[in-house]
C-alpha cells in the first residue's frame, strides 16, 4: 500500500542525453502540472554544444520544474527529484540534489563503459556512495522495450520511447492524470501511427509500474496554489517579450520591423517573431549585428517600430547605432538578452552584467531609457513598457532580460489587449514652424520632437548625427546650441520618471530596517528569500526596479528610509554603484557572478545574518 | 477607390506621381552648400537635382540616406527626406527603409571609404539580397574629410601622409566587387560627363532591386587629377550600349576582341574587322562578360577604363519578397483581437 504524502512544493530535474528528449518530458510534465493548478516554474537547460558526444558530461540536457501550493518565483536551487537517464546525468547534477532527496535512474544504462566514459570507477546506484539519497533504480530501458514490445518497433526506435515511460512513472508518483499527455502525442504524433502508440504505451506503461511496483513507497500530492481568476497559459520569458513587442507596435497602431543577427540566448526572439508575420511583423535577419539594428532605425526613420534584439556582445556593436538614434530622436527598442560575458564568455549561462553598458556604453552624452524584465512572463509587460516609451518619447530604449527569463516558463495570466493603454506615436502632418516651415526639432510638453514620416509632404528635412540646431535641425557648431541640446536630450529622457509608477517597497509590517533592492531576474530569488526570511519571524523590505534610466522619482527617499540596503546582482555591483553615486546612500553589494541564478537559500541564510547583524547595532 | 498613377520604370512603380510637374529648384535645399571649391560632388548634385524633376515622382517620397565622408553631405542640400547617418552604413539603414516602404525612391550615397572599407560588409550583403535601393558610391580614391589618407581604391603606391613610403594595399574594383556580390544593376560614370551621368542615374533608379553607380570623382584638394588620363578624344575612356559594339578612341577606332587566349583586350578595328568586335550584352543572366569588362580597368594610374552599364538584369527585389510574407489586418480592433488569439495560443487553462 502507497501512502500519500501532501507536500507544498517540489523541485524535480529530468536530466539525459542531448537526444534523451529531457526537453519535451519536462514541458509536458508542466503541462500537467499548470492543469492541476499548482504554481510552477521552469528552466531548461542545454549543452551548448548543439551534439556533444553521447553518454558525455558535456551532452547532458537537463530540464527543471519548481510547482508549489504557493506563489512561487523562481525554478528553485536543488532539485529534490532527479531523473537520470544515463550516468553522464547523474554526474552532471548529483551535486545539486538536496541531500535526501530522490534519484530515479535507468539502470540499463550503467554499463562499465558508460560509468568509465564520466569517470565513475564503481557503479555509485550500488557502490554506496548514493547512500544519502532515496536511489530507485531499475531496468527503465528494458520495461520500456517490454511495454512497446508487440507494436512491432525496432529497438533503437522503442529504447526513444523510455522518456514517456518516466513521465507515466512521475505523474503517477505526483498523482497526476496523464490523459493531456494522451492527446499530445494524439496530435503530435497523428502521421506517425506507430510511433504514437508506442509513446502511448509506455506513458500507460509507465503509470502502471508505479502502481503495482512495491519500490515507491509514497506518492505525492501538491494542493493548487491560489491564483487571481482568469486564463493562464505557460510562457518563456522570449516568447513573452516577442508578444510585448507585437501589442506595444499594435496598441501604437505601427508594424513591427525586427532587425536581427543569430546571438545565443536571444535568436528565439527571432524564431518567435518570424513567425507571426501575419500580425504586421517583418523580421529582417541582417548581415552582422550594426545591420541589424541600422535597419531596425531606418524602418522607425519610414515610420514603423524598429526593435532589434540581441546580446552582449551584440549590443557593443550597435552601440554607435544607438548612438545616432539618440541624436534622430527616433523610437527604437534595443533588446538585450544578457549572458555571462566578457567577450563569448558563457552564452547559454546567465547574468546581469551588462547593465552599465547599458547606461553608459555609448560616446558622448547619449542618454537612454533603460528597462529590465523581472520574471518570464514580465517580459511581456516589459517590453510593451519599452515600446511605450520608445514610441512616446522618440527615444531609444534598452530593454533587459537575460537567459535565466529568456529560457524559463511560467504561468502567465493572459491580458485583454484592448485594456492596454493606446499610444501615440503623434506623427506631424502639418507645417509647425513659422511661415509654412517645418521644424524637426520643435518639442511637444513630454519634449519629445515632431516625428513626420517620408511621404508627408511640405515636410521634407534631413536628419543625422551632427549636432542639430535647436528646433530647425540644422546643422550647427554653436557653442550654446550644442550645450542646449545636450541638455534637451538629457532632460526628455529624466523626465520619463513623471510618466512612471513610484518606487514602492514591500514591507509588509512597516518595521523592517533591511531593503533588498533588486532589478532584473534577481525578482524570484529575492522574493524567496524575503519569504523564507518572513517566515523565519525576520522583517526585510524588498523594492524591484522595472526602470533603471531613469530611476522612480521618489527612490533615494525610500532608500533613505532603512538602515541598510542589499542589492543582489549577477554582476560585481552595478546597480549599487549607481544607486550609491545617485543618492549617496550607503547600498551593500551582495555579487554572485556564477552563470546561474543567485541561490535562494544562500541568499536567504546570508540575508538573515545581514538582518540579525542590523537588529543588534 | 483611386489608382495611384505610376511612374516609368519598374523600380519607382509603386512611388506616387507629382502632381505639378516639378522644378531643379523644388529638389534644392535651404542649405548653403560647403564643398571644396573644384570638388567633383557639385556636378554630381546638380545633375542630381536637373534629373529628380524628370522622373516625375512627388519629392516627399524622395529619401537620400548617405554614411560618412565629403560626398555624404549630399542629402542636407536636396530638399526631400534624407539622413546623414554612420561611417559605412547607410546600405543597413537604406535596407530598413525600403522594407518598411514601398512608395518611397531611396537613394544611398557613399563614397569610396565609407562603401569599401568601413561598409564593405553592409554594400554586398545589399546588393546581394537585391534591396531595392540605388547606391551612388563617389569614388575619388583618397579619404578626403580626414584630410587624404589612402583609400581602398588608392593605387599601390600611393603617397598619402599614412603611406609616407607608399601605401602597400591592393585597390578594390567597385565595379568587380559588386558584380561578385551578385548585384543586379552595376554601372559606372564620371562626375563631369553631365549627360552620361543623368543617363546612367536615372537608368539606375528606375531599376527595381539594388543598383550600383561608381561615379568617377575629382577632389581637387588631396587627389586631384586622378581621373584626367579619361580626359580627351585619345583617352581609354570604354563607353559600354547595350546592344552595341563595344568601340572606343578616337573615332572609335579602336574596339574590344576576344583574343586568342580567350581574353578580353582592345584591337584597331580596321585590323580585326567591325564583326569581330565585342557587342555589349548588360542583360546577359551570367554576370562573367561584365566582370571581364571591369577588369580592363587599370588598377594603378587609371588611363583606361569601361564607363555605361555593365549589367541589368531582372531579379526579384528584397523588399518585395520580404513584403510579400507580411500581413496584417487593416482594421485596428481586428488586429487586435488577432493578436489575441495568437497570445492565448492552443494550450490555455482557467481558474
């Protein structure tokens, strides 16, 4: 007899070879996991080779689900379940697992050449070394050969099945239904009779095993988590930003030019866009990165929303780019999908550290509005808040995300478009200027300058990147001038903060003395953090920048308001340097540059000393 | 429902006609100009402006987008729609327009720095997708507004004041270089043969895909000269008519055989007979003949070279293909309640 252990959160990792189809288990594993109403989080993550060797360290592929009762905010740190299909994965990841927790591996697998291939010198499912953990270990390979046994398949094609055989297994272990995976491999697979039933067979398979094996001693049980009413879907955070753009260009009434060049993590966009073009989406796959954005602003300078997205080591060369678009005082939305840099760096690894260049990484005095995305799905509400400002002010905009946002899934409650704010783009259409003339430069209450578009005709002008005269656009060399419109741009740009939300801290008793102060995809770990933190009887405040240029109006008041403030960042202290220069408060940097995540219960455990330390001064 | 009328020449067709035919002076700019006195980039504007009113089309749909460099200066002194942009990229930016819109005629204006050197990457990546764009790449073989450096069409040799001993580089062929990159309109002219010139300009913006003009230009100031050994009845100036015998020098006396050894050179037409002289064939699918042409082109001392079209051939333009996949409903709220639908997806759930 099974007992049924409720629990309120679960982190588990399926993890195999690049060709295991890790991927596809763990996104329908979440599939089934959103359908039964639990909170969830997901991070895939893959071999940057594209195929590494089999059975290699380098060619694991693994994928990551966090589902809780709860509101939850990031994939979490450690798995408590592994799934490893090979010993490669077992490798690869055992030292993630929590200690305690559960192995589930394909013991067929295990062979003496495999265990050689990563450097196993025993078979550590029966050399002990696992004693730690809850091993089930067991001829996963050969049931599923059983299983798919009389629908006539080859065994190389039937051993392909042995990934739906472990879905059966977990969502019987997870007391889930499996009948949504049914109807996937229905439509998946409807051309492919064999191959279908064969997964069908093994998914049934699978759960049957659970049932009637004594191995599992518990199943699981996680209670919906409590969510606002509405319709939901599972969104990465690069599909959430394409969407964002695709609204803010519909809600501006404008088509939606994508100029791109192929970067790691950020083609997706590219894919996403490309294939939507049926909404008034041309996507341009440019020649190298300074084409794709020179495109992107030449579209905008004929009158669509030019966007490009890229990544680091993209964005420093469109950085003069960006730069005449500042002097154009056209909109543009830059797209920067950070990983781990300098230079290649680690381009399937995250981090925030381009944040500086961001804010200062071009010559002369070019200010740009900067925006980071928080969660997966906040890079919807991002990115249409860059379009906003883009098309509002005549602006480039920086956007932010980085790969741990860009690959992660999350539920995603989907808005109604038509409640989005309507923007206007407020083309010229009429002379503005004295006698008939038309002055480019002339500046509406936001100071944004008059936008008219070739085609309009009386008014013909020429833009570049020499300085303009104020107003007429001219070309000028006066001194006054120069300092004028230096000043011009930087004032349009430091007056967006009137046309932003306050910075709001989350202190929910009013009596913390700590404020974490986070930006970008630090969002979850923070939240968790401040939560376990809450729960361990700590106060902590917490504030999330959206903006980053400019900054919320009323944020050097709010950091003033506590003893001490905490930025967590996957860089060596950007935004505390900033924040520190701004305001002249003394922000604590707390930097983890790994390529992954800040880790919740490190984060955590250190911020309580940090709490601990306060309330004793 | 009224149809726009549309103007000769498939590469303007879907830009809108003038209304009242239009003037040299509704095509000039409040803008002094500030070029170099002698400097070859007048004639070329003249002309520019003498040839806009011809083609008939409004000006407002005029777009000049140039790069960096003296001749970049152009689009401040046409009075349309123009941008002095970046160093090298305006083929980029020019590409982004004429995807974004049809009705517009866009023109690039480069010169030999900015289109060979710094632009190189962006010039054949346009010209090999076919943008429908027109290039005018003066070419006056020195980096004037840096005040003469060697350029990549500078002869070997030359002697600038980086290339004190004589600078080491290879020159680049325009003319070669953008028949290998597959262009599908490539000429070349000189800024001071006003009819040759408006001839081969209109001939190019009329062509629908991407065009190349090398127009041979004098700068006065760190180069001048450089292109005097084209001047006077004995020069080896090659002038290339479609459908023509290909005879220069003169009387034209002289003509371009295919000799024994299977290569291009001249002859005394007298010697070899008018028959066996080369008739120039711009419309020919294989760009091999023209690439021929524009190597008798002298690399060093230039006292020989091919002016006209070399090619014109009908290829599909970029934008078109590109504009021809995109889509989107007319009506605001329905492209909305599209998106919508695309949003939502085919896996939802509902709490």
């Amino acid at each position: 007899m099974t007992d049924i252990t409720t629990l309120d959160h679960v982190v588990i990792r399926f993890a195999g070879d690049s060709g295991d189809g890790m991927q596809l288990t763990g996104s329908r594993f979440t599939h089934e996991t959103a359908v039964a109403g639990n909170d969830f989080s997901t991070l895939p993550n893959f071999p940057a080779e594209i195929r590494a060797p089999a059975g290699t360290v380098a060619g694991v592929s693994s994928f990551q689900l966090h589902f809780a009762n709860f509101d939850i905010r990031t994939p979490g740190d450690a798995p408590d379940v592994l799934v490893a299909m090979n010993p490669a994965a077992l490798r690869a990841n055992i030292g993630d697992l929590v200690r305690g927790g559960t192995i589930i591996a394909d013991s067929a697998d295990f062979t003496a050449r495999n265990l050689a291939k990563v450097g196993y010198a025993s078979d550590p499912l029966t050399d002990g070394s696992l004693d730690s953990y809850h091993v089930h270990a067991f001829d996963l390979t050969g049931q599923t050969i059983a299983a798919v046994a009389e629908l006539g398949l080859g065994r190389k094609d039937a051993v392909r099945t042995r990934n739906f055989y472990a879905l059966g297994l977990l969502n019987w272990m997870y007391d889930r239904p499996v009948e949504g995976t049914l109807e996937f491999l229905a439509h998946k697979f409807a051309g492919n009779p064999a191959v279908r039933d064969a997964n069908t067979a093994a998914v049934k398979a699978g759960y049957a095993f659970g049932e009637t094996t004594e191995l599992f001693a518990t199943r699981y049980r996680i209670a919906p988590a409590p969510v606002p009413p509405g319709t939901y879907r599972q969104i990465s955070g690069n599909r959430a930003l394409g969407y964002g753009l695709m609204a803010g260009a519909a809600r501006s009434g404008l088509p939606l030019f994508l100029g791109a060049y192929p970067i790691t993590p950020a083609s997706d966009v590219l894919h996403i866009l490309s294939n939507t073009k049926q909404h008034g989406v041309t996507t341009f796959q440019a020649e190298d990165e300074i084409a794709a954005v020179g495109a992107a602003l030449g579209a905008s300078f004929a009158g669509q929303l030019g966007v490009t997205v890229t990544s680091g080591p993209g964005m420093a060369l469109k950085s003069e780019t960006i730069g005449l678009a500042v002097m154009l005082e056209l909109p543009l939305v830059v797209v920067d999908v950070q990983r781990a840099g300098p230079s290649t760096g680690m381009p399937t690894k995250t981090e925030q550290a381009d944040l500086t260049q961001a804010l200062f990484g071009r010559h002369g005095e070019a200010p740009v509005p900067v925006i980071a995305a928080a969660s997966p799905a906040d890079c919807f509400d991002a990115a249409f808040e860059a379009a906003r400002i883009a098309v509002t002010y005549r602006t480039p905009v920086i956007l932010l995300s980085d790969g741990y946002l860009a690959n992660g899934a999350e539920p995603w409650q989907i808005p109604d478009l038509a409640t989005l704010p309507s923007i206007d783009p407020g083309f010229a259409t009429s002379p503005n200027g004295p006698d008939g003339s038309f002055l480019p430069y002339a500046r509406d209450e936001k100071l944004a300058r008059a936008w008219a578009v070739p085609g309009t005709p009386g008014l013909q002008h020429r833009v570049g990147g020499l300085e303009k005269a104020d107003g007429t656009g001219a070309i000028s060399y006066d001194p006054a001038n120069h300092e004028r419109m230096v000043r011009l741009r930087a004032a349009k740009v430091a007056g967006i903060a009137s046309d932003v939300p306050p910075a709001e801290a989350d202190d929910p008793t009013g009596a913390a003395r700590v404020l974490v102060v986070g930006w970008g995809s630090t969002y979850g770990p923070i939240a968790a953090a401040a939560r376990r933190v809450r729960l361990n009887s700590r106060e902590v405040a917490t504030l999330h920048l959206r903006h980053l240029n400019p900054l919320p109006s009323n944020l050097g008041e709010v950091l003033r308001r506590y003893d001490r403030v905490v930025v967590p960042e996957m860089n060596l202290g950007q935004l505390a340097m900033v924040l520190r220069a701004t305001y002249l408060v003394d922000a604590q940097s707390y930097s983890r540059v790994r390529g992954l995540p800040i880790s919740v219960a490190e984060f955590a455990a250190d911020l309580e000393t940090i709490i601990d330390e306060e309330s004793q001064r | 429902m009224t149809t726009t009328p549309l103007a000769p020449g498939a590469g303007l067709t879907r830009v809108p006609l003038a209304v009242t035919p239009l003037t040299r002076k509704d095509f000039t700019s409040d803008q002094e100009v500030r070029w170099c006195p002698g400097c070859g980039d007048y004639a070329v504007l003249a002309t520019f402006q003498g040839l806009m009113p011809q083609l008939g089309i409004k000006k407002e749909n005029t777009v000049i987008v140039s790069g960096i460099g003296c001749s970049s200066r152009f689009p401040y002194y046409v009075d349309s729609y123009g941008m002095h942009s970046i160093h090298g990229r305006a083929p980029a930016i020019a590409t982004g327009i004429a995807m974004a819109r049809e009705d517009l005629a866009v023109w690039v204006v480069t010169g030999d720095g900015d289109a060979l050197s710094i632009g190189g990457n962006h010039l054949i990546h346009a010209l090999r997708r076919n943008v429908n764009i027109t290039v005018m790449l003066f070419n006056n073989r020195i980096y004037g507004l840096t005040k003469g450096q060697y350029s990549p069409t500078s002869e070997q040799g030359k002697l600038t004041k980086s290339s004190p001993a004589g600078s080491v580089d290879s020159p680049f062929n325009p003319v070669s270089l953008a028949l290998g990159a597959e262009a599908s309109f490539v000429a070349r002219t000189v800024d001071s043969h006003r009819a040759h010139l408006t001839e081969v300009l209109t001939a190019a913006i009329s062509h629908r895909g991407a065009a190349l003009v090398e127009i041979y230009q004098n700068c006065p100031i760190f180069n001048d000269g450089a292109f005097d050994g084209l001047k006077g009845p004995d020069s080896g100036l090659i002038p290339l008519r479609h459908g023509e015998p290909i005879r220069f020098g003169p009387d034209g006396g002289l003509g371009i055989v295919r000799g024994a050894d299977g290569s291009l050179r001249p002859a005394a037409v007298d010697e070899v007979g008018l028959e066996n002289v080369l008739v120039h064939d711009a419309h020919r699918d294989d760009p091999g003949l023209a690439f021929e042409l524009s190597r008798l082109t002298d690399t060093g001392t230039i006292l020989s070279a091919p002016i006209g079209i070399f090619r014109d051939v009908e290829r599909p333009s970029y934008d078109d293909l590109a504009r021809a996949q995109v889509s989107v409903a007319p009506d605001p709220a329905r492209r909305l309640a599209e998106l919508q639908g695309l949003i939502t997806g085919p896996d939802t759930w509902t709490v």
